[in-house]
C-alpha cells in the first residue's frame, strides 16, 4: 500500500486525531475513510432531480430570513 506525507497545523491535527479517538480509529484509518468517501460522492444523490415538479401544491410561502444572531457558533475542521 502507498503512503502519502501531508503537512497540517497542529490545531487541524488535533481535532483529526480527536475524531479518530471518538470513532475508535486510528488516525490514517479515520483520514483514509473521509478521502474515500469524498472521492466517491459524486455530485448529486440517485433520484435527486426526478423530484422536481413533483409538488401540487403552488400556494406554499416562502418563509423569512432568519437572522444570523440566530445561528451558533460551529468548529471549523
């Protein structure tokens, strides 16, 4: 199996290796398995846009913009 080097700050390193631990995984399995599934996730899902035009109902209200005061902070990975 071929290796591959990166370079990553420590905090991104830090919360790599902390995802790992909560999945009880090691770090290069834990890398290996988001690299994979994101390369095989391509594009939209099977059946996506066959649900266009599907809706009946046209008298549906678009609902207001919620203010982002609103919204909570989130870790950045």
């Amino acid at each position: 199996m071929a290796q591959l080097t990166i370079y990553i700050d420590e905090d991104t390193l830090s919360k790599i290796g902390h995802s790992a631990r909560r999945d009880k995984a090691s770090v290069s399995a834990w890398v290996k398995k988001r690299l994979v599934a994101s390369l095989e996730t391509k594009g939209w899902p099977p059946g996506y846009f066959d649900c266009f035009g599907r809706l009946k109902d046209v008298n549906i209200k678009v609902p207001d913009e919620l203010s982002w005061k609103s919204d909570v902070s989130r870790a950045v990975l």
